[in-house]
C-alpha cells in the first residue's frame, strides 16, 4: 500500500537559520510531489510541486526552495529562515497517470508545524 | 482564477446538533475533497467527490455540480467532532484549499 512520511512534526527554529523539510513516499513510482503551507488563520497554500525528478515548479515567490533528488524524496529547504516562514507545512503525494473526472489520488503526510523565533 | 470558498469560518454546535458546512467553487474541476485536520495539525481525508453524495458514518458529503456547491454534514454531533474541516478542489492537477472551518461542538 501507498503510504508518505514527513517529518519532523514539529520544528522550532531560530531566525535565520537554516531549514530542511523531508517528505518520502513508498508504495508507488514517479508520483507527483506537493509542498503546501498554511499561515495562521489562513488556507493551505501550495508553494511547490514537482513531476519527476529533478523538476520543481514554484507557485509563490518565498524565500523557501524545494529538491527531489530522488523519485520518492521531495525537500523543503531555506537557507536563512524568517519569522514569517512560521506555520503548517504539508506534504502531498498524487497519481502521475492521467486524472479522469472523480479520480483524485491525493495522499497527504501528517504535516509538520514549523515556529520560527 | 481557481477559488474555493467555504462557509462558515467558525461554527460552535452542541451536542447532538446537525451541523453543515458549506464549499463553493469555480468552475473546471475534476474532483472536491473534504478533509479533517485535528488540533495538533495532522490531515485526514474524509471524503473525495466528483457526483452525488457519499456517507462515512456520521459525515454525509454532497456535491452538485451545477451549482458549485459541495456540503459536509455532521449527524448527531459530537465534542470529538470538534477540528477544522478544510475543501480542497482539483483543477487539473493541483489542489486548491479553502481557508478552513473551525468546529467546535460543546457536551
């Protein structure tokens, strides 16, 4: 079975330290990665995602960068953390073949809660 | 632009009550989730829809396509119903979340 590990579930980090987020998958090959992040008060957001290897797409310009260095492996870095780097990071796994119309496949990991001080 | 509204941001029922919330959506998605996030943050997906209506217990989720509109309903409520319950629409391949509704049900 298909199952995503992320960790760690919580994080406390000073500012401007840095920062690495690790999110694998088992059970599946060449799955499409997420990273999302969720600001207090505010909706999941998706900041990467990639579809292969070595492919990353940054939908919010963020002092954050993310890396698949391997097919299941999908990270989050910073190099110097900022307050506002604080809150709810989730990581998603999805289906690479094609989505018919009620077909979904999205597999979430349990998240991890990021306070930056 | 892909939007997803829900409604209402906070919500306190007690015990027993019939609770409903409520997602719309834009248009051109492929599939809606329902998903439960717990105090300590950790999700869970409750349910996936693309037609109809689905039933898990006490949660009923219903969608219509027409109308954009998906509900999550909650017989018989319960404290430990109590977390914050977040729509997600697919356009394509991408998730789009809506910005959550805390419940909070009281004994």
């Amino acid at each position: 079975s298909q199952t995503i590990h992320q960790w760690p579930a919580t994080l406390v980090q000073p500012v401007g330290s840095p920062l690495s987020l690790e999110c694998t998958v088992e059970g599946t090959s060449n799955p499409n990665l997420y990273w999302y992040r969720q600001a207090a008060g505010r909706g999941l957001q998706l900041l990467f995602y990639s579809v292969g290897i070595g492919q990353i797409s940054s939908e919010v310009p963020q002092n954050l960068s993310a890396s698949r260095p391997q097919d299941r492996q999908f990270i989050l870095s910073s190099k110097k953390l900022l307050l506002s780097d604080s809150g709810f990071y989730l990581c998603a796994w999805s289906s690479h073949r094609g989505l018919g119309w009620g077909e979904s496949g999205y597999t979430f990991g349990s998240g991890t809660r990021l306070t930056v001080v | 632009k892909n939007e997803v509204e829900q409604s209402p941001q906070n919500l306190t029922a007690q015990e027993g009550e019939f609770i409903t919330i409520n997602c719309s959506y834009s248009v051109g998605i492929s599939a809606l989730h329902w998903l439960q996030q717990h105090p300590g943050g950790g999700i869970v997906s409750l349910f996936m829809l693309s037609s109809g209506k689905k039933k898990h217990g006490r949660l009923i989720a219903t969608i219509n396509i027409q109308e954009k509109h998906s509900s999550l309903h909650i017989t018989a409520s319960h404290p430990r119903d109590s977390a914050v319950y977040i729509c997600a629409a697919l356009y394509g391949n991408k998730l789009v979340f809506g910005a959550g509704t805390i419940l909070r049900v009281k004994s």
